[in-house]
C-alpha cells in the first residue's frame, strides 16, 4: 500500500532508522506505526548481531552522582570510532546507562560474567525453597533454572528492565541504539559506590529517586 511522507517522517523520528528502511517498514505492516517499528527493531537487531565481531575501543567513561552526593557511578562504553563517543546521541546513551546502574545497582554486565561459584551457590538455594515447597524431586530442576533466569534479571545489567520503558530490557536500548548510529556499541565495565555501603542505614527506593530526578 502506498504510505504518506508524513507517516514515515514520524516513524523515522520514533526509531532513527532511515527514510526508506521506514517507508519499505510501513507498506510491509500496511501502514501500522506500531507493527513498523517492531519491523524495524527486528532488522535493527539483526544488523546489531552483524556488527558483534567488530572491534570497539573508542567511546566514553561517563560518571553520575545522585543528588546529594549519595551514589556516585562510572560506567566505560565502547563504540568504534571517536566521532560517534562525541556525539549527543551516544553520550545520552552513556548516560542513561549510568543512571541505571544508579538506580538498580547490578553486579555484572552480563551472564557470562557471574562466577560459576555465584551460580552453584544460587542454584543450592533455590533447590532447597523448591524442595520446602513440596515440590516435586523430579521437575526441582526446571523450576531452579527458571527462577535462576530471575536472578539473572536482577543483577545482570543487560538483562535488567529499563528504568525509562519496563517493557524493554537494556540488551534491547543497546541493540536499538546500535541499529541507529551503526557501529558496534559494548558496555564493558562499571563501578558503582553508595554513600556509607556496608553500613547500617535506613532503605531507599533509588529507582524512585533517580527517575524523580529524571523528570526535572
């Protein structure tokens, strides 16, 4: 079906992808803004699967401090080339990761880096509420490597729900944002300190905090 200028001038401001990657989205999802951009996320991913084997070793160290001075992070994102680690749209990105980091105070980037006696220490807990539970010996396993996949979600950065769209986890910002500029992009490290960590002190909901400071 024929589409107007209009509708992929928006879906082009709504996803960053090029105007005729848009306007092939929009006849394929017979003009569906929403179904487009789920078409064009999927292609975004597939070229973010492309550009996995390149190397990445420019980029940004970037620092947040939550008001008052109470958590402070640095996270290091890798992109290819120092012209895109000086652009606004990497930097907000950047940005925006840190703030999560703040916000849900993950132990690692990804699954691949949780220690294996991180992983067996977890899996003997859960065995054993699952056995408490009564329930069944013979599905015990299944149901351990279905709520280990939860531990994954609380801790692992890029498995996290993100704080600014719950329904999409960082892997998915990461892969969008790559669709967009086009090159590699790779979380590699963070370091995140609390103000008087390890102390005894009264909960915070930083979450809350940081996405309060997020809509100033």
């Amino acid at each position: 079906m024929a589409v107007s200028a209009q509708a992929v001038k928006e879906l082009r401001e709504k996803t960053g992808a090029g105007m005729l990657d848009c306007k092939k989205a929009l006849e394929e999802a017979n003009g569906d803004l929403t179904k487009a951009a789920e078409i064009l996320r999927e292609k975004g991913l597939a070229a973010a699967a492309k550009k996995g084997d390149r190397i990445a070793t420019e980029g940004v160290v970037e620092s947040y401090i939550h008001a008052g001075g109470r958590i402070g992070v640095l996270v290091e994102v890798n992109c290819e080339t120092d012209f895109v680690g000086k652009t606004d749209s990497f930097r907000e990105f950047v940005r925006d990761i840190a703030m999560q980091i703040a916000a849900t105070n993950p132990l690692y980037v990804g699954r691949e880096e949780v220690p294996q006696e991180a992983l067996d220490k977890e899996r003997e807990i859960l065995r054993n509420q699952a056995l408490n539970e009564g329930k069944p010996a013979h599905i015990v396993d299944k149901m351990v490597e279905g709520r280990l996949a939860k531990y994954y979600e609380e801790y692992c950065l890029l498995e996290q729900a993100y704080i600014k769209d719950q329904d999409k986890t960082i892997n998915a910002l990461l892969n969008e944002k790559v669709a967009t500029i086009g090159e590699k992009i790779s979380i590699r490290r963070f370091v995140r300190y609390e103000l008087g960590e390890g102390l005894e002190k009264k909960q915070d909901n930083f979450v809350e905090e940081v996405m309060a400071q997020v809509k100033q």
